[in-house]
C-alpha cells in the first residue's frame, strides 16, 4: 500500500478531516431558531455573566479541545511552520473524536516565542474545556506548559511529552512481570533529551526511582557537564552515579544495562549494544519511522522484549492509548490540571488491559475499547 499516495487522495477529496455538526439535528423552526439565537440566547448570556463556571452546562466548551501547535517539532519533519502542520493538528482531532467522541479545534500559531504562545492561548482559553499542546520544541515546550498550567484554569497537557512517557511506563510496567525484573532495581540508559525523553525520565523517577542514565547529542547527562538546562540537570540527578563508574559515552554507558529507551534517531544502536545489557534486555526503541534497532536485530543480539514506535510491529508505544482517555477523563470530572499521579494511575491502568502479558504483547492495543473509559475513571 503507497500511504502517501493515498494521504493525498483523501486529504484532497475531503478537504481535510474535520468538520462541525449540529448537536440538534432537528429541523429548525421559528421557535428553536429564536431560542438557539436571537432574543433566546441572550437568557443563556445572562447566566453565563452571572456566573461563569455555567459555561461548559451550557456550550460545547464541556467537549471541546484546542489542539494548538506553532509547527516547530512535527512527527520526523521537524520545524515546518504553522501551515504544513496542520494536516497533523487534524489528524490529532481525527483521534480525539474517533476514540473519546471528543470534539476539538486545531490551531496553529504562527508566533514562536515562549511569551507569544503563552500569551495567545490565554487569550483564547476560555472557549475551551481542555488544551493539548502538540509539537512544540524542546526546551521551550517545557515553560510553556509549566506556565499555562499555573495560570489557567481547564487542563493543560503536553501530549509528545506526557502521552509518550505514560505508555511506555505502561509497557515497562508489563516488562517487568515478563521477565522477572523490578524496576526499581533497573539500570535503564535514556537515549535522547528532548520533549518525551524528559517526560519519560521524570515519570519513571516519580514512579519507581530506577537507575536513569540519559544521553543526549553530546553524550552523557551528568553533572560534571557546564552546559545542561535545568530540564537536562534534573536527569542528571536520577543516575545512580556511585554504580555508573562514570560513563561518557553510550557504549560505556549501555554495559550491563537492564533497559534501554531510545527517543533519538534510527539505527543508533548496534547488536555488539544489545549483547552488552544485562540478560533478558529490554529495548523500546520509539524513533520513527526508522527505530534505534530493528526488533528482528535486537532480539537476536539478546533481548528479551523489543517495543517501537511502529503500528507494524509488536509492542507499539502510540500515545493515541493514552491521550484520549486523559482528556475524556479530565473533562468528564471536571479535572482542573492532570498531576504526575494521573499519568501513574493511568499507565497502570493501560498495562492491566493487558490480560497475559508475553514478550510480544506487554502493551495493549490502540483499538482496544476498554483504554478511553478505564483511563478516564481514574482521571478525577
């Protein structure tokens, strides 16, 4: 199957992927068109000025979603600006109504700067129930969120951060029943630093507090280095250095590894890599579309459990498993702002769907029709 040809075709013969429909589909007559609109609509004004937190029992805000990008870090296409993301802006929203029945804006902004983002979207908060931020560059991604969540009042939620890091707890969380493992006793080598691979250190510490060590483009994360961000000085501190004997590179680094997570580019890990780990190695291997070892590659080099980031393979890690029960959740219990302890519950809650987790199968299918209502009860 040519999937690109075929994006073309039907992106261009139904001129994307979303539209709007009536809630009341009814045919309008005098009485219905004076109530929806003029002089009707004014009583509902009236109750929303007197008191605003009406607004969602009374407009579409209770379902509604902002899907806003300014297009600087899109899938593997990296900076392509407002206009070329929308398509992937779409497809988000696409997601949100097949899986949630969530409705949703996609809006990209041709402003970039941290204070021009944040300012934009408080400016037009109010006419949604939910933000999710989508591809937007690390690092400024980070104060984006952290500053949004501080000063809005509906749920913010970067998802290549945080969708990413639930599912692959999710996974780890069944790897660990697979082979006998606990995590916290688990020597785990973090290839790349960026926006998900943050997120992932962060909630794997909060979870269980393994042996993280992170590389990024210049090597080792460590605290000897001069030039970390505070994002990159906080993995630092979740090696256990006094085990590491002080690793500068990711051979080094990898020797005697339980697990390894790549968020990086394809092919940056070898057999000789994968033959180095701990036995029953654990490889989640999420660059796209080309992943950090083939899991053919890695399992013959040793490993016991091999995830991607590929629909086509075993143990796909999609945020889609995450994402629309979060935001289902979130908007159902009127969940102001998602804690590190929803991400928790929530990739615990994905990784039970999984009834008898193998070395195949440790991460449950996106079409599985339990993920959206079991992730959203424990959203509350």
């Amino acid at each position: 199957m040519d999937y690109n040809k075929l994006a073309l075709d039907l992106h261009k013969k139904y001129k994307g992927k979303l539209t709007t429909r009536l809630r009341d589909e009814r045919t309008l007559d005098k009485d219905t068109l004076s109530a929806y609109y003029s002089p009707g609509v004014a009583e509902v004004s009236r109750k929303i000025a007197k008191d605003p937190s009406q607004l969602p029992n009374y407009t579409w805000t209770n379902n509604l979603v902002a899907v806003i990008s300014d297009g600087s870090a899109v899938l593997g296409l990296g900076d392509i600006g407002p206009r070329a993301s929308m398509p992937v802006m779409e497809g988000k929203g696409l997601l949100f109504k097949y899986f949630a029945d969530i409705d949703s804006v996609p809006i990209t902004l041709d402003v970039h700067e941290p204070d021009e983002i944040i300012n934009t979207i408080k400016a037009i908060h109010s006419s949604f129930g939910a933000i999710n931020l989508e591809d937007i560059a690390a690092p400024k991604c980070f104060e984006i969120e952290k500053r949004l969540k501080e000063e809005l009042d509906i749920p913010v939620f970067h998802d290549d951060q945080h969708g990413t890091a639930i599912v692959t707890l999710a996974g780890l969380i069944n790897s660990m029943k697979v082979t006998g493992k606990t995590l916290s006793n688990c020597k785990i080598v973090l290839i790349g630093a960026g926006a998900a691979g943050v997120a992932i250190a962060d909630l794997l510490h909060k979870y269980a507090q393994p042996n993280i060590i992170a590389i990024d483009s210049r090597g080792v994360i460590s605290k000897d280095r001069t030039d970390l961000n505070e994002h990159k000085l906080r993995l630092a501190g979740y090696a256990h250095q006094e085990k590491n004997n002080n690793p500068t590179n990711l051979q080094q680094a990898i020797k005697n590894a339980d697990i390894v997570i790549g968020i990086s580019k394809g092919n940056m890990l070898s057999p000789d890599d994968i033959s180095s780990m701990n036995e029953d190695a654990i490889v989640f291997g999420l660059a796209n579309p080309i992943p950090e070892i083939m899991p053919d590659i890695a399992k013959q080099a040793g490993a016991a459990i091999v995830a991607t980031g590929r629909s086509d393979l075993p143990n796909q890690v999609n945020n889609a498993i995450a994402f629309p029960g979060i935001f289902r959740g979130a908007l159902d219990n009127g969940v102001k702002k998602i804690t590190d302890n929803h991400k928790i519950a929530a990739a615990e809650v994905i990784a039970s769907l999984v009834d008898s987790p193998n070395a195949d199968n440790v991460i449950p299918s996106v079409l599985n029709e339990k993920l959206v209502p079991s992730i959203a009860k424990v959203i509350n």
